[in-house]
C-alpha cells in the first residue's frame, strides 16, 4: 500500500510492530481489520468467531483466473489449504460532537493490484458501513489522496461526499516527540 500511496520512503512498520498493536483489543472496541481472504475452495470456519461480527462469505466466479505473482507472499494455510489475502481494511472507533454519536475512522482501505475493480474494495467498505449502521453510529469516515482520482469516483459512487474544505493536520517525528516533556 505505501508503494501504490508513493509513501514507501515513510513507512517503517513491521510485521512484529502491526501485530503487537492491531490484535489485542476485541472487534469495533479499538483498531479493528477486516481482511480479503480468498481461496478456491470454502474456508474452514473460525475456531473462535467473534459474537460481535459473523465473517461474510461470498462465492464468484471469473470468466478469466486472476493472476496472482505474488500469492505465495501473501498467502495464509488452514491445514493444506491455500487462503491468499487479496486485501483488508483497518478501522477504529472515532465520535462527533456535531452528531453526538460515534463513527468509525477507516485508516486504511487496500486491495492488491491483480484483485481491484472485481468488486471486492466495495465489499470491504460496505461491511464497516453495515456495522458502523448496526452499532447505531452516525458515520464513517477516511481520507483520499486527491491525486486517486479512481479512488474519488469510487467513494462517490459508494455515497460518500469529499469535503475538499477539510485539511489534514498531523503530528509525527520530530515535531511530536518535542511534546516529550512539555510542560501540560
């Protein structure tokens, strides 16, 4: 995704470090990731599903098999079985003071070049949309890079508006480290 986002030069996350963070905390409680798994064959069910969440399960059929160079990079096994990640979404609860209500934050929403325009990006984001719908909150929200101009026409067709009045404003590095000892 950094590659794709041309932001690979900022990105320092580890396997060791997403995990340590991203599977602690119980679904829709803190960060929560839906992920794009696909196999040929159905997926064994989950040894301990969560009561908050039923994973959605979806049959297609493509008129052209999907070439996938990289699914042995990004391939998990259930016993013998091949499951290969074709992409995820990371989200977490936010809230509004406008709305009185929470909302989820969608950090990242990402599917693998060789699995895009298959419809399975909108499966992603209509599944935290339904949730964020089914807990009661009043929305969901994320950022675009306004040079994805697919990415715009997609979140528009989905519903979504742009707030193009909105700016990002983020500490990191340097500038957030010189908090370390601010006098609060």
């Amino acid at each position: 995704m950094a590659v794709f986002e041309r932001l690979a030069h900022l990105c320092s996350a580890t396997e060791s470090s997403l995990s340590s963070n991203l599977f602690l905390s119980p679904p829709f409680h803190s960060f929560t990731i839906f992920l794009l798994e696909l196999s040929s064959s159905p997926i064994p069910p989950l040894l301990s599903p969560s009561p908050s969440f039923t994973p959605i399960e979806k049959t297609f059929n493509f008129d052209i098999p999907v070439n996938d160079p990289e699914k042995d990079a990004f391939s998990i096994y259930y016993g013998d079985q091949q499951v290969i990640i074709g992409g995820f979404v990371l989200f977490f609860p936010n809230y509004s003071t406008f709305l009185g209500k929470p909302g989820f934050y969608v950090e990242d929403l990402f599917v693998r070049e060789c699995y895009r325009r298959k419809g399975f990006g909108k499966m992603l984001l209509s599944a935290v949309a339904k949730q964020a719908v089914k807990m009661g909150y009043g929305r969901v929200e994320w950022v675009v890079l306004d040079w994805n101009v697919n990415a715009i026409t997609f979140y528009e067709q989905m519903g979504a508006k742009v707030l193009p009045e909105w700016r990002i404003c983020r500490l990191t590095g340097d500038a957030l480290q010189a908090y370390q000892n601010a006098n609060v």
